[in-house]
C-alpha cells in the first residue's frame, strides 16, 4: 500500500451554522470557527470539514447551492475565509468543505436560464422530461417524500430533483455542465484547499429512459434509489472527475456513497479508487425503517457489533473507510447507540474509544467530543429541518398519533445533530448573544466545553488522550495500518478486537452490558495504555470488566 497524507490523521466535522457566532445574529459564522481553531488542535484533530457556506436559499440548510464561487453572507465573506485558510495552514490543518454536484438550487442562475427557455441550452444541464398521459415521467418517489418530479411552469414538461424540488439534478451526462463543475472545484483546490467531502455522490449516473418500479408505499410511488441501484456507468463519471480535478492536487476526498455494491468497493477506495475514502454508514442503516422514522427497528448490541465488524473485515482488504459515530445527518451516537444506563460519561468514553481505534479514518463531530446528546423536542414545530417534518407527515398518515409520531422523529432527527454547540452554561451555551437559529440542548449546562476542560476526568479531556494514543510515535503506525482482528466474538455484551501491525498487538475491549462481564486472557499484557475507569493493575489469567468499562491493553510481543 503506498502511504498518503492523509492516512493517519484525525477529522472533525462542524457544522457553521451552529458552530459558533460571533455577531449576535444567531447563525454561526466563519470568524466563530477561526475562533476555536486552537481548541480543536488541542483536541488532537488535523482536518476540519466545514457542511456547506456557500451562496445558498437555505431550503435543505446550505445543501442548495445558488453560487458555489460565493460564500453566504450568513457565514462572512470570502476574505474570512481565505483567512481560515490560513490560520489553519499556520497549525498544519487542513480544510476540506462540502462539494454538492448532483444537484443545485433553484435559484441558481443556470435553472432560472433553464426555466426560462425550457428548450435551450441550460434546460440541457438538468433533466427536462415530458410527462406521460398528464402524469409525471416516473413514479420516483424523492428522499424528502412526494414525486422527484415538478412541473415547469407553461410546459408539459418536468424537471428532476431527487430532494427538495428546489434542488433540482444537474445532468452529469452533459459535456459542457461536467467541465463547469470541474472548473468549480479546481478553483477552490487552487484557493488551497486541501479536498473535499462529496454529497450524494451516488445519485449522479441517471437512468435516462427513467423506468417505472413497482409502487413500494401507499402513495402509488417508487423510491428514487431503485433507479440508481439498477443503473451501471457510474465509473466513468467519476473517474472523470477524478481525473480532471482530484488527482492532480492529491486532495483528500471522502465519498458520501449510500447504494454502493461491495463488489465495486475496489474502485472506489482502493489503490487506484476514485475517492481516498468513504464513509462507513453500515452501523447507522440499522436503525432503517421499512416505511420510515416511525417504524425504525431499535438497535441491538449484537446486531451493531456484528455489522462493525463484518464492515473492517471487509474494507481492510480494500482500502480505507471513514468511521463515524454521527453527523449532521444522524442523531446524536450517545443517544443511538448506547442503552439508557450507559448514556453517561463512561459510555460516551466507551463508545468513542471502540470507534476511532477502528482501522480508517475518525471522523468526529462537533460536540461528541463532550458527548452532546439528542434534544427534548416538544412539538413539530421546534424543528428546522425538511426531512424531519416530511416524515411526521408520513407517520401521521400511517396512523400515528402526535405523540407517537413526535417521539419518532425526536429519536431520529437531523437536527439533534445541528442544535448550537455547547461552549458554556451561560445563556445559549456560549453560542450567541443573540437568537439561536435553532434551540439549545436544555442540558448545556450539564454538558459544554467550558465544564469539561475543567474537569481532568471529563469526556473532552479523555477524547484528547484517546486521540494523542491513536496519533503517538509509538502507536500510529499500529493504528492507522494495523490489521483489524476481532476478539471474544461470542460473549454477550463484550465489543473487543485487536490491532496487530509488525511486533506490536493491542487489544481494545468494552463492555457495553449493564453487569460485569470477564472473559479470558489470550495474551499476556505488557501495559494498559487507556482506561476510561483509571484501571492501572494488568489483568493476568482473565479480564474483568464493570458495566461501561473500555481497556486498551498493549499486549507482550
């Protein structure tokens, strides 16, 4: 394998629209983020990927881009940028931003133009389709609910979006569109970026004819992603764009690439793949309702250690995969993932240690390194996000009650991600002087920054050992290309496996069970190098570990 930069480093995603403002307006903005660049090398982290602050309506929060030379005003200009750009540089971090290229804003000039001459030039950078016998040209159903298809006004034709229908899909098919975008992104990687994470990537290789499926709800609809998984020639765009921009920058790229055969994983993040990595969703999918949030299954400790790690036996073989426990896509991980008597500092110290010790690449995001939890919602009505109030709609009609579907979406919505950072107990958690965008956690004066830095025992402190082990002469080799091993597969409620590169073998075991739980010892022990319980005594003929407890024991060679 030939080494890259990129292998043994440490990401952390923020979200700038509640990272931290700086002018009272209640949106965080880029001087907020320059601001805390010192508190996140502290924490151990090398790349910072910011979601989108491009020109924006902000109808799916900055995932609609109006003008990607531009940054919204809401975040600050270009000259703060530039500035970010080069404090980080000064801290050898680097910068990688959001790249949405499946789809744009309506307010982009190119659709206005397509709107206004539906028969043109620029209609040809989406996809304009005549409808069939008064209806849409398929029966897609969008990933924000209702058709993926809207009508262009005086016409009988429509226009495509896989989202929102103020997002519609740029038509990668197009020669003259692909050079614009690939002129876009060279631009920014000249500015000195130093890659970028790709939105929906999956989506951009269309079946032109559009086929019906079979209806899979009862609105008589088809998910759009049927159409993606049954289309092939995905490859060639891409290693298009790889080729036209990537390579020659060796930017780093992390793919956001649902629908994925794992056939085809070699291509995408192998020696030669069109992307340095993608990101590991498998442990997050589990929660995947047939018909929405409000049938999501719960999570099982078996089921999520079994996926864990059957994905790292799987990807090692390949390449390197982004392991993540949440972002602004999910829910909070402490809230997902661990049962309710191990939402507390040990668990969270827990569940951290067992993923970013994983072969690949941590990505952290912002407030897991305090263990920030899901929100309290009260009503529909607190929430900001588009997914979040299509799918009460679709709870309510299956039946549910408000309070039923309230809950479902309070256990599964984006923005438990996107609730402002906690920095403090003071009002708004330290976020702003002003109006939050969105409500702040009510526990923030449980759980912020300030409280934790002050406390030697606190998760924050304990995430920045965890990373200074991971990123230590001694141990980096073993952790970034060290084989994964997975150990005590049978126990109940044990997570353990090794991590074995050359002379060097470590175990990383946890209970995740609300009792003790001891197995044997395979290997004796040369020193415990983490503990999340300040265990200091080396276990000898077997381990003992109390509910919650993690061990990260460097075996003898």
């Amino acid at each position: 394998m030939n080494k890259k930069w990129w292998h043994d480093k440490v990401a952390y995603q923020i979200y700038p629209k509640s990272f931290l403002d700086t002018n009272g307006d209640g949106i965080g903005d880029l001087k907020g983020i320059i601001s805390k660049l010192d508190y996140l090398k502290e924490l151990g982290i090398d790349i910072i990927w910011l979601s989108p602050i491009y020109k924006s309506p902000f109808i799916d929060q900055g995932y609609d881009i109006s003008d990607y030379y531009s940054i919204a005003k809401e975040f600050g200009t270009m000259e703060d940028f530039d500035e970010l750009l080069s404090e980080a540089k000064k801290r050898n971090m680097y910068i990688i931003m959001d790249l949405v290229i499946n789809h744009c804003s309506d307010q982009h000039e190119w659709f206005r133009k397509a709107l206004a001459d539906p028969d043109g030039e620029y209609a040809d950078y989406f996809y304009f389709r005549e409808g069939k016998n008064g209806n849409p040209p398929s029966n897609y159903r969008s990933y924000f609910g209702g058709s993926c298809w809207e009508p262009v006004p005086g016409t009988d034709k429509y226009y495509l979006h896989m989202f929102a229908k103020e997002q519609p899909d740029l038509n990668w098919e197009n020669p003259i569109l692909r050079q614009k975008l690939f002129d876009m992104v060279n631009w920014w990687l000249e500015k000195g970026l130093a890659g970028f994470r790709i939105d929906a990537i999956m989506n951009i290789k269309k079946d032109l004819d559009f086929p019906d499926f079979g209806p899979d709800g009862p609105d008589g609809l088809s998910g759009c992603w049927r159409m993606i998984e049954s289309v092939d020639g995905i490859g060639e765009l891409l290693d298009d764009l790889k080729k036209n921009t990537f390579e020659k920058y060796e930017a780093f790229t992390v793919a956001e690439a649902f629908n994925l055969n794992k056939s085809e994983l070699n291509k995408f993040i192998g020696e030669n793949g069109y992307f340095s990595t993608i990101f590991d969703f498998s442990a997050q999918c589990l929660s995947d309702g047939k018909h929405g949030w409000y049938d999501s299954p719960d999570i099982t400790f078996k089921k999520w250690r079994e996926t864990i790690i059957n994905s790292q036996l799987y990807v090692q073989k390949v390449g390197f995969e982004a392991n993540i426990i949440e972002n602004h896509d999910e829910p909070r991980g402490v809230s997902r993932f661990l049962p309710e008597y191990a939402q507390n500092a040990d668990g969270t110290k827990m569940l951290g240690t067992v993923s970013i010790l994983l072969r690949g690449i941590p990505f952290i995001y912002q407030g897991q390194e305090i263990g920030m939890q899901n929100a309290i919602w009260k009503s529909i009505d607190e929430f900001n996000d588009i997914n979040t109030i299509d799918q009460y709609s679709i709870a309510r009609k299956a039946g549910l009650n408000d309070t039923d579907a309230l809950a479902a979406c309070s256990k599964m919505s984006r923005d438990n991600a996107r609730t402002p950072m906690q920095w403090d107990s003071s009002k708004n958690a330290g976020f702003t002087n002003g109006t939050p965008w969105l409500k702040v956690n009510s526990n923030y004066k449980l759980i912020n920054v300030d409280n934790q830095e002050k406390d030697s025992d606190s998760v924050l402190n304990y995430y920045k050992k965890l990373l200074s082990v991971r990123k230590s002469d001694e141990y980096i080799e073993t952790f970034t290309y060290g084989e994964f091993i997975p150990a005590y597969e049978n126990t109940e409620t044990v997570m353990a496996y090794y991590r074995v590169f050359n002379d060097k073998r470590i175990l990383v075991i946890a209970n995740f069970g609300k009792d003790t739980a001891t197995v044997p010892v395979e290997y004796s022990f040369k020193h415990i190098i983490l503990s999340n319980k300040g265990r200091s005594s080396l276990p000898t003929t077997s381990i003992s570990l109390d509910s919650c407890e993690v061990l990260v024991l460097e075996c003898e060679s």
